[in-house]
C-alpha cells in the first residue's frame, strides 16, 4: 500500500510538471509576440492624444526626442521615473553604462555619440555592450523602455532581443533619453542635428550632496574618480562654458535645471521639464514623488570632508552659485563641530 506521505510527493510532482509545461510550453504560444502587445499597449495609453502617426518611426514618421544630461548622485530617480512611464514613452536610460566614466578619448566620444544618433532611430546595431551590463542590471528593467513590463511576461532572451527592442521602440512618439557620461561639450552635436530636433535639459546638484550621495554606493565603488570631487567639478565648470553657450544658441531647445528647485517644488519642475520637452503629463497633484532633500550633506558629511569637497569645488561652486560653508583660507576644521550650510 502506497503510504500518505508518498501520495502526497506524487500529487506535488504531478503539480510541478503541469505547471512546467503549461509555462515553458503552452504559454509561449498562447501570448500574443512582445511587439504587438506593446503596441496595444501604447494605442491604449496615447488614445486621449489624437492620432500620432506622424511621431512614430514605425509609421515613418519623427518623434519628440528629449535628452536628460545628469551626474551619478544627482538624485534625479523619480524624475527618471516619470519619463520611464511616460504614455507614449520610450525611456532610453544611460545607454553609455558600458563606460565606467565619462568619455575623454576622441575615439569613445565619437562612437558613444554614433550609440546615442542610433538609439534616437530605434537602431540596436551598436548596442551590444550597453544589452550586455542591461540585461544583468535589474535598475535597467525598471527604467529602460517597457523592459519592467515585458520582462515580466517574456524571457530575458526575448524582452532584451536587439531586433524585437527596435521594433517595440519605433512604436512610441516619444523617445526620451538620460545621459550621465558625457560631458555637454560633445552632446551639443546633437543639437545641432535637425534629423533629430532633440530637447536638452542638464540637471544640475550641489556638488556637496552629489559626492554625499555617492557615499558607500556599490556603482561608485568600482571607478576611482568617483568619490573624487575635482573629477565631478572638472566637469561641472566645463559644462558651465557650454551651458552658457548652448542658452544662447538654442534658447527653446536647451535648458538648465537645478535640482534644489526640483526637489523643493517637484510638481511644478517636472511639469516644467515635460512642458519643455513637449510630453504630455503622467502624474497628477496626488502623485508621490520622492526627491532626497536638499543639503543632505550637512548631516552626512564630516567638516573635514566638507572642507575637501569644496576646495575641489571652487571655481564650479561660484560658477553654478552655491555658497561654500568655509573659506577658502580655512586649512583645518574641527569634525567634532556640526557641519554649517554657509559661513556666518
């Protein structure tokens, strides 16, 4: 006689195996493919706006492309989050990850522009890196394209396939992109560019608060000039030059953003930000956005690494008009007092 226990076993086996079966083996075939149900997907989000035929690639038509320029630790996550579920968006995010920093030779700068022209056009031809670091990333399912939602449904050899991606991307009107790896210097170009009739907004932090949140990050970890502030504030005075520049030449089409303005009035900014990049809105007055507050580095941070940060940060502080807590002929301080947000 067979025992309890032993029916029991079978019963779950049997359980097991049709559940196998029907996953890896009927289910695949009862789902419709991954383009045309994100194509219901898109129909059904953008039915208020009319008829957008003439936005999508699919249909011959060109987008409304936006380009967010950013640093690691700018804090800019729900804003990220925002364009990610935009109705109607495709959501580019960092497509450079394969870059460990910010692109200084010739040869990576022009290649890592030639990625980001094509990423516009929907063309995953040069994109075997960037699928490379995505597909292992789970922060890549959550903000690139419609991967949080069709990696849900289909396996990572499907939802990450370079051709099925282009197809699914030519079906939005609009293609939204975050860069945190190139300075404004090169994607200027693409302002330039009137195939792509691209938006531009650089967000801008305190230097103080981006080094803060870079602290014990296991992404910062791994590049040296990561926790380096000159580094960080090279850059910033750098894109202050063409900032300056591109307001000037581009006045609808570029636009600088503080996220100290963001994150104290973030329904207002982000409405800015997407009346700017001609998007329609995603988020009403009751939507929950999260922005870390403002001079979170006078609690997180030591005066002593206060006093480093800022005499890195001179000239980029001044530029981009924050004021620094010392002086700059303080060589010492004394850790064991509060930090301070100016000098009195």
């Amino acid at each position: 006689m067979v025992s309890r226990g032993a029916k029991f076993t079978g019963i779950c086996i049997a359980i097991y195996l049709v559940y196998a079966i029907f996953v890896f083996f009927i289910l695949p075939f009862m789902l419709p493919s991954p383009v045309d149900m994100v194509r219901s997907i898109v129909t059904r989000q953008t039915a208020h706006l009319g008829d957008l035929r003439n936005y999508t690639l699919e249909t011959g038509g060109n987008p409304k492309r936006s380009l967010l320029v950013m640093y690691r630790g700018s804090g800019a996550l729900s804003l990220l989050d925002a364009l990610t579920r935009q109705a109607g968006g495709y959501h580019h995010f960092a497509p450079l990850v394969a870059y460990n920093d910010r692109l200084t030779e010739k040869q990576d700068i022009d290649l890592g522009l030639e990625h980001l022209v094509s990423l516009f056009n929907c063309d995953y031809s040069h994109a075997r890196d960037m699928l490379y670091y995505a597909k292992r990333t789970p922060l890549y399912k959550h903000f690139y394209g419609v991967q949080w939602e069709i990696c849900q449904a289909y396996s990572n050899e499907v939802c990450w396939n370079p051709d099925t991606m282009s197809k699914i991307c030519k079906l939005f009107p609009f293609i939204n992109m975050s860069v945190y790896n190139l300075r404004l210097q090169f994607i200027a170009a693409l302002l330039k560019r009137k195939d792509l009739n691209v938006n531009i907004v650089l967000l801008i932090r305190d230097p103080r608060d981006i080094i803060n949140s870079r602290a014990n990050r296991v992404w910062c970890s791994r590049n040296v000039n990561c926790t380096q502030p000159h580094h960080l504030c090279e850059n910033m005075v750098m894109d202050h030059m063409y900032a300056m520049h591109l307001q000037n030449e581009f006045p609808q089409r570029f636009r600088v953003v503080y996220y100290e303005d963001m994150a104290q009035h973030p329904q207002a900014a982000l409405r800015k930000i997407f009346d700017f990049f001609g998007l329609p809105i995603v988020f009403t007055n009751d939507t929950p956005l999260y922005f870390e507050a403002p001079n979170t580095w006078t609690t997180g941070m030591i005066n002593s690494q206060v006093l480093e940060v800022e005499n890195a940060c001179r000239e980029a502080m001044k530029l981009w008009k924050y004021q620094p807590a010392f002086s700059q002929n303080d060589v010492s301080v004394d850790d064991t007092a509060p930090s301070k947000q100016k000098k009195p």
